[in-house]
C-alpha cells in the first residue's frame, strides 16, 4: 500500500542515518522527495540515486537549516520544482556533549541553533505553504533526551525538549487548517554515534530497554510514515516515543 502517494515531503539533514532512511521509506510509500544538508557529498548523491530507483522525483538542496534565509530560500526552491509541500520533516541536528561545568558558550549556541532554531526557521517558511493548500503534516525529531535529560548533554536536552514545545504550540496554531504537527522521540537507535559508545556502557543502556535491542532507523521511519500519512488524521500535538520501553 503507497501510503504517501502523492504526497511532497522535504526533509532536512537526510543524506544519512535515521533522516535518510525516513526518507527512503517515505519514497517506497509514493512520496517524491526533497531533501537537504549542508553540502551534497557522496552519501547525498547516492540518496538521490536510490529514490530515482524507486521511481520517485528527487531533489538535493544545499541549505543550512540553522539559517533563517537559507531555509526561506530553500521553501521557494522547492516550491517552484515541486509545486506544492504536504510534509516537513524537521531532522536536521548535532551533539555537542560534555558536562555543563565544561561546556563552552559556542556549543551551547550550535546545539541550539542547528537542532530547535532550524525547527522555527523550516516550519515558518512551510506555514505559509501548508495555509493555502489547508492541510499538511509537520514531523519534529525530538529524543527521548528531551523528556528525561541526560548527563553530559544539557544543550542537546534543551534544544529536543524545546522542540517538543514548540510542536504543541503549532499543533494548536494550525490546527484548524487540517496543519498537523507531532514529535517523535527517539530512544537507543543503531548509528554512527552510537557505535562509539563504550560496550559497557551499551550493556547498561540494554538493560533499561524493555524490548532488551537496539532500536534502528527504520523504526523512527516507519512512525514517521504513519504521522505523515491520512492514517493519522486525527492525531496532531502529540509526541511518539519510540524507545523500546526505555526506562
């Protein structure tokens, strides 16, 4: 079943890991596919080339999403090339972890700026978009970091917390427009950043997990589909924890 058949989605920060394989699975659902990151490199080239396979339209756009003209700019691109938005997928983000004690005032303001600010900037250009049409789905990668804090990542916390703010916020602004907008909050997912985490220290994490495994990129996708889908057309303010029963 293509659940997102002619659907547009553009998603942020999507050359790798969980904003990739959303936007992959979003694909094998019908949808065409706009996507961004900072510079196009081999992993955005060969994204594009994977969706082409698919028999999806695809496009790369180089923006920084933590700039409020660039993501402006970016909306208008995508506009003209596809001619409409009916998803947004806020992905983009960094870490820049170590313990408040520590913590130098720049990477208070990178964390803040590329995971919560980019938040704001993307969904101010979309709304626009998304108010004429009357209706679209505005998906916001929080973390399970937001809702529970966690030692040595006070900025990372504060910006996932704050976006799951902002997302009831707007639920309620745009809701009577048929404009849905909902986190997800993910928990230990399988990347790169986690394979650098300490073996020991993943034992530990296992043991909190209910589902005792890691979690990987195409479970945050596939919640994804479904809040991007007419499946959850009555869900809209809430935030998804997708942990795997972490506690």
């Amino acid at each position: 079943m293509n659940l997102l058949e002619n659907k547009v989605a553009l998603i942020t920060g999507a050359s790798r890991g969980i904003g990739r394989t959303i936007a992959l699975e979003f694909a094998k659902h019908g949808a065409d596919i706009a996507f961004t990151d900072l510079k196009a490199d081999e992993n955005s080239d060969s994204l594009k080339q994977e969706i082409a396979g698919l028999g999806r339209k695809i496009a790369f756009y180089p923006s920084n999403a933590a700039s409020f003209a660039d993501s402006a700019t970016l909306v208008e691109n995508v506009m003209a090339d596809f001619g409409r938005i009916d998803v947004l997928v806020n992905n983009a983000g960094i870490t820049r972890d170590g313990l408040l004690l520590r913590m130098k005032e720049e990477d208070w303001d990178a964390v803040i700026n590329v995971n919560l600010k980019s938040v704001f900037n993307l969904t101010k250009s979309v709304q626009s978009v998304m108010l004429k049409q009357r209706c679209g789905s505005i998906i916001n990668i929080s973390s399970i970091v937001g809702l529970h804090g966690n030692l040595g990542q006070a900025n990372y916390a504060a910006s996932k917390a704050g976006i799951i703010g902002f997302s009831k916020s707007v639920a309620q602004e745009l809701g009577s427009r048929s404009i849905r907008c909902n986190a997800i909050a993910p928990g230990f997912i399988a990347s790169e950043m986690t394979d650098k985490v300490p073996e020991d220290i993943r034992k530990m994490w296992m043991t909190r997990i209910a589902l005792r495994k890691m979690g990987t990129p195409t479970d945050v996708a596939n919640v994804a589909v479904f809040l991007a889908s007419d499946l959850s057309s009555y869900v809209t303010g809430q935030v998804i924890v997708c942990d795997g029963g972490m506690n």
